[in-house]
C-alpha cells in the first residue's frame, strides 16, 4: 500500500539531504531590522517593493524602516494588501505591481502570510504563469527562473517561512491550499527582530508558537528526516517548549520572543529538508475551507495526529521527552513517548487552544481526507500512513 509514495519519499529524501539549499544571511536581535534595511542600501538596491499587510502599517512598523531605505536614495513602492492565507489573485495582482515597480527587490515584513506572499509574488512575476500552476515540488516541474531577491524581517514567531524553501497559496473559489517548493524562494537575508514583536495578542502569540512547535515535531519524527535537521529540530522543540507559556503570559518578555523567534527559525530550517507531516496536510484543508487560522489548525490538530503515529515513532518522541526534561529513571520508551503527548496536551490546554471546529462539517470529511492525502503522500515523510477509515475518525474528534 502506498508503494509509490514510499518510492518519492526515499528520493525526495537523498536529494533534500544532499542538495546545497540556499540558507539566508541572518541578523539576530534588537536593531536586526533598522539593520537589513541599511545593508539593502549597500548591496546596490535602487527599488525596493515593500510586501506588508494593514495591520502592520496601522501599527506604525513600517514608517522607521522605510525612513532607512528613503534615507538611502532607495525608491519604495508598498504592496500593503496582504492577508490571512493570500490567494492566487492577490498574488497576481502583487506580481503586476512588482512589474510595473521595476524594483529590483522585494521586502516582506509581516507574518507568515505576508512572507509567503512575497515569495509567491517574485515566483510568479518572474515566470509568468498562474500562481496555482506553480504549485507543487519543484523536482517534479520544469526548471523555473530566479527573481529579484528576497528579504525578510517576521514580525511572529510561527511559519519559520523567512528561511524556507515554501509558500502556501490558497485558490478561495475551489477552497484549497496548496504549496509551492522551490529553492529559489528562499530569502536571501532575514532580520529576526523581537522589538517588532511586542505586544502581539496572546492568541496570536499561541497559535504562531504551536505551528512553530508543529514543524519541528514533525520534522524530526519525519522518514526524511537526518542528522542535521533533527538537530534543528530538537534545538527548536526545546526552545518553544521553554519560551511560548512565557510569551503567552507576558507579551513585553523580550527574552521570551526573541527566543521564539529564533525557535521558529530553527523549525523553518528542519522542516526544509524534512518536510511536515499529516497535521500540516489536514491543517492546510480545514484553512482552505473553513477559514481557521493556520497556527490554529495545527494546535488542534498536533496531539490527535501524535497519538495516531504513536506506535511508528516512539523512540523520537521519547527523545523530545528527555531533551525537556519529562523522563525518570524508572520510565520505558512507550511510557516517555506518552509523557511528550501529554505534555503538549497539557500546553493545549494552558494555552486556550480549543478541542473542537464547530464549523466542521460530516459531508465535508471525505473531501478533506481525498485532499490531505493528495497532499502528504509522495511529499511528507509521515512515518505510518493512514487508513481513511482512521483519518476520518481522527477529524470526528474534531467535530462540536
């Protein structure tokens, strides 16, 4: 069963492993950003397009850092119309405002939405074709052309997308989400700043976190995963675990963001060349066609998928157990696997993330299933499939 997506994982898995994937230059901690937007000037940048989103502007972000490239003899044009789960056709109209722009670069500051649709933008404007026609993994595509280059300064400790090789893009009308894979969409510099992240909701602030914490658990429990990306993936888990009841608690802990955001950049940087698993898979469907929030989604979602692989991974989970310090001496490998479960349970819960979709509905199940496995089968590196039978059980959990 599901030959021939064990097939692309084994090959997906030797050529992320061996490939030299683009890593952006990083610039860590208060003053990042003023300090991007200086070094853009001397990388002799004369355009920039600057990628945001309204509440970003509102909030007065944007007016120093644009002040800095102004400052600098760069001409700037603002796209500032992003929103949760850009779609194809704001890509498109993103991409038409970069080409009329001429810039000769792109910054993204914003979340993971606005990240993703600054990668989306250049990819598209580059190529020239639909947005939805770019979606996929690019070794299964024809080789596509590199665009102006890319840089970012997150303003939420979530997608890790700053460091990524992946955009999400959503098609509203069919009301799915699907990713484009690509080297070339990876950013070529990044700021991660935790002065732009203060005082962000405590909600937001959850829901960001545990989709950071998603893409490590993920990552490392991932069949395409190594040495390396469970080292990030390990340093990322940790770091969350330690930093986002603190964040949550307290949204002017400036120690407690920064950490998070360089926790998210470290599951950015595993699950590259890990991939992601069946709560992403599901998480991209309930998004496309319920409008929850994707951090959200995978909150919901991490336990329910974590308890069903179970059985297929407990020797890792057991790991992340021992590196937060859950395990005695007298614990075996089961018993330690179910004490990292139950500590994120534990986390659900202190967070406020709730158990149930209330806008779940029974006759949407069976789209969703067909979807997240056309998604995750052949591209992630799950470590047991699943049967319908038991993905639908696990998304009736779901239901109010």
């Amino acid at each position: 069963m599901y030959l021939i997506s064990r097939i692309r994982i084994v090959l997906n898995r030797f050529v992320l492993k061996n490939l030299n994937l683009p890593k952006p230059f990083c610039l860590i901690g208060v003053g990042a950003a003023a300090n991007l937007c200086s070094h853009l000037a001397a990388t002799g940048v004369q355009r920039v397009m600057v990628v945001s989103d309204k509440g970003i502007l509102q909030t007065g972000l944007l007016e120093p850092l644009i002040a800095i490239l102004t400052a600098h003899q760069i001409k700037v044009s603002l796209f500032s119309d992003v929103f949760p789960d850009p779609d194809h056709l704001l890509v498109s109209e993103g991409a038409r405002q970069l080409q009329v722009s001429q810039a000769d670069a792109v910054l993204a500051i914003g979340g993971g939405s606005v990240i993703d649709c600054a990668k989306a933008i250049i990819h598209t404007c580059t190529n020239q074709q639909d947005p939805r026609k770019l979606a996929g993994l690019w070794l299964y595509a024809w080789p596509r052309k590199r665009g102006v280059p890319l840089f970012a300064i997150p303003t939420t400790a979530g997608t890790g997308s700053e460091v990524t090789i992946a955009a999400v893009v959503s098609d509203k009308v069919a009301q799915t989400k699907m990713p484009m894979i690509d080297p070339k969409l990876t950013p070529k510099m990044v700021a991660l700043d935790a002065s732009l992240t203060l005082g962000i909701p405590a909600a937001l602030t959850a829901h960001t976190g545990m989709d950071a914490l998603t893409h490590a658990v993920e990552a490392f429990i991932s069949e395409m995963a190594f040495v390396e990306t469970d080292e990030l993936a390990r340093a990322a888990s940790r770091l969350i675990l330690q930093n986002l009841p603190l964040a949550v608690a307290d949204g002017q802990n400036l120690s407690a963001r920064q950490n998070m955001l360089y926790a998210s950049c470290l599951a950015g940087m595993a699950f590259t060349r890990a991939g992601v698993g069946y709560v992403h898979a599901f998480a991209h469907q309930l998004g496309a066609l319920y409008q929850i929030p994707h951090g959200l989604a995978n909150a919901m979602l991490l336990v329910p998928v974590l308890e069903l692989m179970q059985p297929a991974c407990n020797s890792k989970l057991a790991i992340l157990a021992y590196d937060v310090g859950l395990i005695t001496s007298n614990d075996n490998t089961d018993s330690r696997a179910q004490k990292f479960i139950d500590h994120i349970k534990a986390l659900c819960r202190q967070l406020a993330i709730p158990q149930r979709i209330e806008s779940l509905r029974e006759e949407d199940i069976n789209t969703i299933i067909s979807r997240a496995f056309a998604e995750a089968h052949g591209t992630y590196g799950v470590p047991q499939y699943l049967t319908r039978i038991e993905a639908s059980l696990l998304l009736r959990r779901l239901m109010p």
